[in-house]
C-alpha cells in the first residue's frame, strides 16, 4: 500500500479522501484482490486520523464492494468484476437479449429453454456458495485470533460465535452454518445445544503457541506480572498456564472495564506484561495507552496467543473438503 495523504484542511471529509484513495489503489492495481489493509488503529496511527474516521472509511469501502470486512480478521480487497469498453459494465438486459435471440434462432421449445436456463442457474449460485462454519471459543480475545487461520480453509466462510453467548440465548447460529467447531474442552458443554438445533459438530485441539510458552518459562521467578484482559475466560487461561508453568509470580491483573491504575504503575517500572492476542484492533483506548507506555519502557509484552493443533487443523480441512463434495452432489 502506498502512503495515504490527508488534507484536513479540505472540504471533502476526512473518512472519504481515505476511502477513496485506498479505492483508487485498489482500481490501479497497487493493493490486490485478497489483501489484508492494516487495522483501524494501524491505519489511524499513519493517516493521523481517529480509530472511528477509519472504520467510517472501511465501511463506506465495504458498502460498495472494494473490501470485505472479516470479523476478528480484518478488511481485505475484494475481487471486482471486469469492466468493458469505456469503463462501463456490459448492460445485463443486453447480454439476456443476445442470449434469447441465439437460442431462439436454435428452435429450442420456449418450456425446455426455461427448464435449461432454471437448471444453469442453480448450478452457477451452488458453485459460488461456500461450506459456512461457527467457530466456537469460550473468550472472544482467542476467537478473534484464530478465527482468520480456520478462514483461510478453501470455500469455508466462518462466523463467530462466544459459547457463553449461544448458551445464555444471547445469540443463535445463524442458518447459513452447515457445520460447527468447537475446541475440545468446551465439547461437552456445547453438544447439547449443538444436537437440539442439529448442527454437526467438529473439535479440535487449542494450544497455547510454541513463542507463548517460551516468553512465559523465562519470566523470573518472584518477578510481578501484569495481565490485561477483556473477558474473564482469558484471564482463566493465563492463569492456568501460569500454573502449569510452576509461576507463582504475583499477578497484577485488570479488566479494560476496571481500568486498575497500578498495573500502569507496575508496566512503566518494566515488570513483565501479558496481553490478549487481538488487543490491537479490538483494545480500548486506555488498554492501547498503557501498551505504549510500557513499550516505552522497556516493558516486555507477552502477547497470550494460542493455535490449532497441526493434528486438528488436517482433520479440519478434511472435514470441509468433504462437505464441500457433499454440497457439489447436492446430498447437503
């Protein structure tokens, strides 16, 4: 991506002249079909521009199909259709016209050409349609993270779902998921909503990364550690790790909605700091203060990340693989 200049001093609003210059990059070929824009907060810090202008950009960029928005990964350029003589796309109604007008000359009965045209119709739309699957965790920082790993599955398309939400009746699996996945730990809790609305489920192993537990194991023993966290079910599986790993450290923690000033204190001093994967592109403003402050400091920040079992991740793609077939034949 080239460098974006913004005038605030022009009349066009700040949202738009970003817009419209990742636009024009898009149409001039500089950012591709599939790339990733950096993240509302990245993108603020190099136009000088708020979080909220940025996402108001990448909204109105969404709106008109130059990039697709992926929860807990990101925006992406979007493939666009092919343009025609003088930038203008084909008129539909005269491809449909050319169309008709050769079929007839065949002497095609008016009945079978419906019934062709009926058949090649549903083809093309089930081609198009990719496997949907609920990606299911029990905190939303890990979701975010692992959530465009399992996307990047061929024809799978993920949505995201907290265990807690879809147990309380907050939220409901949309119809359009064929299949659910669900980390192994949480399957028993899960199974039974999974049978009642009858969603075939998958599971698969969570880990905490190879880089975590290394950061982790050289933390000095009797060393504080600061944690900063969103949701309750994070900070259970830090400090579990924690424990696994024989640290009986004392923990400063703090919830973004506590906002614990003597976690900043303990950050600044360069005490070790644990924080959510995600924090980046879903952090409060206070959470991404205290990040930089202690960067500042010398602070070591130990990013919480987990991955999916190589094991599980084969058995994953198998799985939509398969059902991908099953959807092509039409026995889904």
């Amino acid at each position: 991506m080239e460098k974006i200049e913004i005038d605030k001093n022009s009349a066009v609003p700040l949202y738009l002249q970003l817009a419209r210059q990742v636009e024009q990059q898009v149409e001039e070929g500089i950012l591709a079909a599939g790339e990733r824009l950096l993240s509302e907060v990245r993108m603020a810090e190099e136009t000088g521009l708020s979080v909220g202008t940025v996402k108001k950009a990448y909204t109105w960029l969404q709106d008109r199909g130059v990039v697709q928005k992926v929860r807990g990964g990101g925006a992406y350029v979007q493939e666009r259709l092919q343009k025609h003589g003088q930038g203008q796309a084909e008129n539909p109604a005269a491809i449909v016209e050319e169309m008709f007008s050769k079929v007839m000359e065949s002497g095609i009965p008016m009945n079978k050409l419906f019934l062709l045209a009926q058949q090649k119709l549903v083809s093309r739309f089930q081609e198009k349609q990719k496997i949907c699957a609920a990606l299911v965790e029990c905190n939303i920082e890990t979701l975010h993270s692992i959530a465009p790993v399992v996307e990047s599955i061929p024809n799978l398309s993920v949505e995201t779902y907290v265990l807690e939400d879809l147990l309380s009746g907050n939220r409901v699996i949309s119809s359009r998921c064929n299949l659910a996945f669900i980390s192994q730990s949480h399957y028993q809790e899960f199974i039974g909503y999974a049978d009642a609305i009858r969603i075939p489920t998958e599971t698969f192993a969570l880990v905490e990364s190879r880089e975590t537990i290394a950061r982790l194991a050289t933390i000095p023993e009797g060393e504080p550690i600061c944690i900063l966290y969103r949701s309750a079910a994070f900070l259970k599986n830090v400090q579990r790790t924690l424990h696994f790993l024989g640290k009986t450290n004392q923990q400063i923690c703090s919830g973004e909605e506590e906002m614990n000033e003597a976690i900043d204190k303990y950050c600044r001093q360069g005490l070790p700091l644990i924080i959510p994967p995600d924090y980046i592109e879903y952090a409060s403003a206070w959470t991404l203060q205290v990040v930089a402050r202690a960067r500042k400091s010398k602070c070591r920040i130990i990013p919480m990340e987990y991955e999916i079992d190589q094991g599980s991740w084969m058995h994953m793609v198998e799985v939509a693989e398969k059902m991908d077939r099953q959807k092509e034949n039409g026995e889904i």
